[in-house]
C-alpha cells in the first residue's frame, strides 16, 4: 500500500518541526524551500527565547504550558540538540501570567547571578524554567533527522500555485516541476495568504517585524536571558550576545539601523567592559502574526487535503503543535489541544 504523499511548504522551524514528527511516523515527507537553505526567512533572525509566561487568553494557556515539556521529550530524543536552560530575568515592564514557579531575586542574589551588569534594580522575576536555543541550528536538526527517516529536502525551489481539483488538493506547482500530494501543510510563514487566496481562503496573517541585533563579544557576558525597560539580551554562544528590540518605523530616527544602535549603546553602557562589544548585525525579521496573534492550526475546512500551520512565537510553540499536527494529519482525529487554533474562529 503507497504512503500518503505529505508535501510542507517551508523549512524554518515550523516546516522543520513538521517534517520531523511526520517522518518520525513513516510517511512519505517532502519539504519545498524557496531558500537555499534552512530557516532563512524569519527563524533566523529570531531571539528564540522559549517564552511560556506570555500574556495570552486563557484558551492558550495549556500550549505555553506544556511547550518546556515538549522540550525536554525533544532533548531526551534528540542528543545532539543544545538547549540553554538558564532561566530569564526580567523587571521595570509589565507582569507577565503568573506562575507559581515565579521567583523573587533581591539585588544580592541578582548580582550573585549576572555579576556583569552595572546597575541592578532592587528586585527582579526569575523564572529558571525557561530556556532558549540556536533557531537555525534546532531547525536543521530537525531536518536532518527528518532526512535520515526519509524525508526529502527541496531547497531552492519556488512555490508557484496549489493544485485543487474539485474541492480538495492535489498537488503542488513548483519552479521544478509538479508535485503531487495527499496532504499539504503550508508552513510559509508569511507567504501563506498568497498561496491560499487562489482557492478563495482568506487566512489573516501579516508581517510583524522585529529587529535582532548581534554583537561580538571577547567573553560571556550574560548568563541568563535579560529582558527589562532597558534591553533584552541574551548569549547565544560565548562569544556572541543577541539583542531583540521592536520595530518601529522606517524613518532615519527610528529606522532598524537607528533602533539597534541605540540598543548596541545601552547594552555597552549597561555591562562591564561593555565598551568591547562589537556590533556584527542588525536584521528584520518579518514574523508572521495571524489577526488575534494566536496559532492558525489544522485542516481547512473547505478543501481536503490542506492543512494550516501557523503561529507565534513559533520558536516557543513549533514542536509541541507540530507534534500534535502529526497526530491529526496521519489519524484523522481532531486534537482537543488545537481546537482555540482553527483557522474557523475568524
């Protein structure tokens, strides 16, 4: 009996995670990727905290709850995969959901923990549940290990038009050929409502961009992940600290290129020998926000065979959703989980 075709649009770490568990299960996986590369549209300009402390409704609280969870089932699967479990520190900005896991640091102890700050405030949030990884790095492991259970890779290749006979797909129009499907999970971030208006589905999803600015750095200088009024920071490795900051305009004052050198300025001023930092980067990435800013997830309801898969943070929520996406496309039941993520709430 011939496996289900499986075709994903997109290889950041939404299609990367998709692939993985989908494959991990045995079906007949193809990714198509516009890029030559994996995860270089909007996964690798991402901060990549995995934040589970969001402000969100109360319908999406069990998604953030159990994302760490889904991290670690990953980690125990997966050897290779580096995660940096070192908590976050926040203060000066709004309280986020609390938990119960929740701790409070008084300067001392903060000092005890980033001995490298200048300045610290009286007292800070620690939540030591919380981590962060390398995106590209977690996306093309995922991948990889898609491949070695038989996934096939497409990079370089465009996405021209989905096939629909009737009312359900068929397959997939590309720059190299045509590409026939059973299923096709469209994880193109941004580039989802153009593929999807063609066959008459609005999916409301826009660009929402965020600037991640990358500095040199001779020695660590972050231990933990630093978000406040000031700055958010964290190391990616030891030699290279990550800054997130928001976008907001296209102007000379508050242009990407201005926004992130005033966040370079603030995080010189505001560490030890902050004065050796390097600047390496500054790049927008355009992360795709559905409407309400919660997961767009599951089959679309009028046409077999196409199946959603959007969301932010994506870093923070892929593989927990990819893995229950897995579970609805190969057996056909509706998760509990995803129902707040249809694409039908609209």
């Amino acid at each position: 009996m011939n496996k289900p075709k499986i075709v994903i649009i997109g290889a950041g770490i939404v299609g990367a995670s998709m692939a993985y568990h989908l494959a991990k299960r045995n079906k007949d996986v193809t990714v198509i990727e516009r890029h030559p590369a994996a995860g270089r549209d909007v996964t690798e300009k991402s901060f990549a905290w995995i934040h589970t402390t969001h402000r969100v409704a109360p319908e999406y609280w069990h998604l953030y709850d159990a994302a760490l969870g889904e991290y670690h089932a990953l980690q125990q699967e997966l050897s290779e995969l580096e995660i940096h479990w070192h908590g976050a520190l926040t203060w000066d900005i709004p309280p986020l959901r609390e938990q119960h896991h929740f701790q409070k640091l008084n300067q001392e102890q903060l000092e005890a923990l980033e001995p490298n700050l200048k300045e610290y405030p009286d007292e800070a949030t620690f939540v030591s549940e919380e981590c962060a990884v390398d995106p590209i790095r977690l996306t093309e492991l995922l991948l990889s290990k898609a491949q070695e259970y038989g996934a096939k890779i497409q990079f370089g290749t465009n996405v021209t038009q989905l096939q629909q006979e009737d009312s359900r797909l068929v397959g997939v129009h590309t720059s190299k050929g045509f590409l026939e499907s059973d299923v096709v999970v469209l994880a193109a971030g941004t580039g989802i409502p153009e593929l999807c208006n063609p066959l008459g589905i609005h999916v409301p999803v826009t660009p929402s961009p965020s600037i991640l600015i990358r500095m040199k750095t001779a020695n660590k200088r972050i231990h933990t992940l630093i978000s406040n009024a000031q700055f958010e920071a964290r190391q990616l490795t030891d030699h290279t600290l990550l800054a997130a900051e928001d976008y907001i305009d296209d102007s000379e004052e508050n242009g990407p290129e201005a926004v992130g050198m005033r966040a370079f300025d603030t995080l010189r001023r505001s560490l030890k020998d902050g004065n050796q930092l390097e600047l390496e980067s500054i790049k927008v990435g355009m992360r795709p926000m559905p409407e309400d800013g919660y997961p767009i997830v599951g089959f679309q309801d009028h046409i077999e065979g196409l199946y959603l898969a959007v969301m932010h943070s994506a870093i923070t929520l892929a593989p927990l959703i990819a893995h229950l996406a897995a579970s609805e496309i190969i057996d056909r039941e509706s998760r509990s989980e995803l129902e707040p993520c249809r694409l039908s709430r609209f």
